[in-house]
C-alpha cells in the first residue's frame, strides 16, 4: 500500500532561517509528488508538484523541492523563511493513473519574527 | 475564474442522523474528489468522481456515498451519523482524469461538520 512519511511534526525557526522538511514515500512504480501547505484559517493550496523531467521543481513563494528516487523522498526547501510562511505542510503522492492523493500527516511549521 | 465551492461551511448534526454536502468544481474541471480532515487520522480520500461515475473509493464503510451530476457539480452523503465522522469534509477537483494521467487536484474550503 501506499504511503508518505512526515518526519518533522512541528518545526520552529526564526526568520530568515532556512527550511527543509523532510517527505518519504512508499510506492514501487511511477509517482506523482505535491506539497500542498494550509495557512490558518484558509484551504488547501498547492505549493508545487513534480510529474516527471527535472527532479528539482519550483513553486510558488520561493520553495522548492528535490525528487530523489533512488531514496524514495521529495523534500521542501526554502533558503529563508518569513513570518507569513507559518502554516502547516503536506506532503501527498499519487500512485499510478489515479487521482488518489495520499498524504503524510504534517508539519506544523512556525516561524518566529 | 472561480474556485471550488463547498456549501454549507458548517453543519452541526445528531448521533443517527444523515447528513448530504455539495461541492461545485472549478469551470471545466470533470473530476472531483473528496476527502476528510480530522486532527487523528489526517487527510483521508474518500471517493472521486468522473463523468459521473465512481472511479476510485477509499477505506471508509458504506455509510458514505457520494455521486456527480451532469453538470460535474458532486455531493457526498454520510447517512447514520457517528461521532466519529465529525471532520473537515474536503473537495478538490481536477482538469480531467484519464487512465493514464494524474491532473493537480484544487481544494476547496472545507465543510466542517460536527456530531453531536
């Protein structure tokens, strides 16, 4: 079965700090990988997504995020971190010709001015 | 151009009670999905929808249902209410799903529903 490891729950940093949280998958064939964040109060939004080709995919607000497939991981980057990055992380893969996310559990992210 | 709509944002319901929410997709997106949010489990698909039909369901029991309209417009209906079930209820929809691509999925607010 499917499924995506979270290993930092919650991270605090100060701004201007960088930021790499960490994602894992299981699946043995073809993946498609997302980072969707939730600022309070708000919906679901899209961070960035890898379908195929350059392992290293940008996205919106400065992040960034690495496919490693020999390490089954997909890890966000960010250089530095802003107050306004404060909200929580998701990291989902789709498995195979499905629209079925799953996703890891979060992390909680906190960015202190 | 519009994002995904979910009505109503909240419902507080009873123990045994049924309960139906809707969900309308972004302008020519055919497929919606849905999925449910609580602070134990996380975020959970439930069921997606495509031209009207059901193409994948997750591991949840019989007592959540859900269908697609013409219009691509879904509902999902959770009948005999448990205290369990009280979540956030999310739908995303996508440009298309085909047997062979994945498309972005993009969220809508959430209907937060409470069983008392």
């Amino acid at each position: 079965a499917q499924s995506v490891s979270q290993h930092n729950h919650h991270v605090i940093l100060s701004e201007a700090a960088s930021l790499e949280l960490g994602c894992n998958y299981s699946y043995g064939g073809t993946v498609n990988l997302f980072w969707y964040v939730q600022y309070p109060g708000q919906h679901l939004q899209l961070l960035l997504k890898y379908f195929s080709g350059d392992p290293l995919v940008k996205g919106i607000k400065g992040f960034e995020a690495e496919f490693i497939k020999s390490k089954f991981s997909f890890n966000l980057r960010k250089p530095s971190v802003q107050w306004s990055d404060t909200a929580e992380y998701f990291c989902a893969v789709i498995g195979g010709a499905t629209n079925k996310l799953i996703f890891g559990t979060g992390t909680l992210l906190a960015v202190q001015p | 151009k519009a994002g995904v709509t979910q009505t109503p944002r909240y419902l507080i319901k009873t123990r045994g009670q049924q309960v139906t929410l809707s969900c309308s997709p972004i302008s020519g997106h055919r497929s919606v999905s849905w999925y449910q949010q609580t602070p134990g489990q996380g975020l959970q698909f439930l069921f997606e929808y495509f031209s009207e039909t059901q193409r994948n369901k997750g591991n949840f029991p019989g007592r959540f249902s859900g269908r697609q309209f013409s219009n691509s417009r879904s509902e999902m209906n959770v009948s005999t209410l448990e205290l369990g079930d009280s979540a956030l209820y999310l739908c995303a929809s996508s440009l298309k799903s085909t047997g062979l691509v994945s498309y972005e999925q993009y969220f809508g607010p959430g209907t937060r529903l409470t069983v008392t």
